[in-house]
C-alpha cells in the first residue's frame, strides 16, 4: 500500500476526477457517478450529459466526494452528502419502511482506478469522507454496503462497499436491505 493524499472533490480537483472517469469510460459505462444523485434532464440520457450533470453539481458544491491521489493522480473516490443530495438508493421502498431515522450523510459509490485495486485505495477513500464529514460539522452517516458473506465477488459488485470494510471502519449493522446489501451507520464528530 502506498501512502495516498485525499482531497475534496470541488472545482479545483474536478480536472483530477474527470480524468480518472474518462480513464475509465466515464465509470460504470457512463454513469459518471450520478445514478444516486436526484434526477435531472440530462440526468442518464448520455455519458456526456452525466458527465456534464456532475460537473455542474460540484461547481454549485451539491456533490461531494473524498478523493484518493497517488501523487498528483487521482486514483479513487468515495461519494457522500445528504439524503437529499443522494436520495437514489437502490432498495428504496424497503428502506424508507424500515427507516427509525434521516441520516445526516449517506456513503453511496466508491470506485477505485483499476492499476490501484486491492491496495487500500477504497479504505483510504472511506476514511477520507468520514473526515470531510467531520470538518463539515460531523452527524449520522449511513453507508448501504454489500454484505459478501466470505465469498469473492467483481469489482461491479462492490460500488457500495463491503460489510466488513465498514465494520472495519467503526460501522455498526443496522438491518438487511435487499438481499445481499446492509445498513450501516455510525456518528461522525466534528472535526
């Protein structure tokens, strides 16, 4: 594991995401990381679209993300805001009739360059939105991991995090949701 510098994602790094997108066919075949965030008209009707939906969201500071550098490089991230900011979760209705409470941040995407998996990238990246969070007055966060039960499972499986790297974390296991994914949540300081 290398030692890695974590970053906001804002208008002056945003050059850093995009090219680690781009590296990437702008993630997830285009998604640019915006399935979570709320819809909007360019929002899924092309990677440029999303690309462009994303860029507008960190310039008005309505999406957040602790990004992972190895150097000067951009080599992961982890996505967090508010629930309004990211109210697109998948197993939706089972969550809201389940809900005891709003959390006051979510955890919803990492994604980690493929030259750097299995390096500690996606740790780093928790770590770092758990300290943005802080400086950023600290709450209740929630993440919604994949509960992978001991078996290996592909990258595009794991967007959400595992149980054990949450757990990992300081995390506590709130419920299941869906089928193989969790609530988890712990209170984050003010830093």
């Amino acid at each position: 594991m290398g030692d890695f510098e974590i970053k906001a994602l804002m208008s002056a790094t945003w050059e850093a995401l995009a090219a680690l997108a781009e590296k990437h066919n702008g993630v997830w075949g285009g998604c640019w990381c915006t399935y979570f965030h709320p819809d909007f008209p360019e929002k899924r009707q092309s990677a440029d679209g999303n690309r462009d939906l994303k860029r507008r969201l960190v310039e008005e500071g309505r999406a957040h993300a602790a990004l992972v550098f190895d150097d000067d490089v951009a080599v992961g991230w982890c996505e967090f805001g508010t629930p309004e900011e990211l109210p697109n979760i998948y197993h939706r209705a089972q969550y809201d009739k389940e809900r005891d409470l709003v959390p006051d941040y979510r955890l919803t995407c990492f994604f980690i360059d493929r030259d750097h998996r299995r390096r500690g990238v996606s740790g780093a990246a928790l770590r770092g939105a758990l300290d943005l969070i802080a400086q950023a007055g600290g709450g209740v966060v929630e993440g919604y991991p994949r509960d992978t039960q001991g078996r290996k499972l592909s990258g595009s499986h794991l967007y959400n995090g595992t149980r054990s790297q949450f757990e990992n974390a300081g995390f506590e296991f709130v419920r299941s949701k869906g089928q193989f994914n969790t609530v988890m949540r712990t209170t984050v300081e003010p830093g």
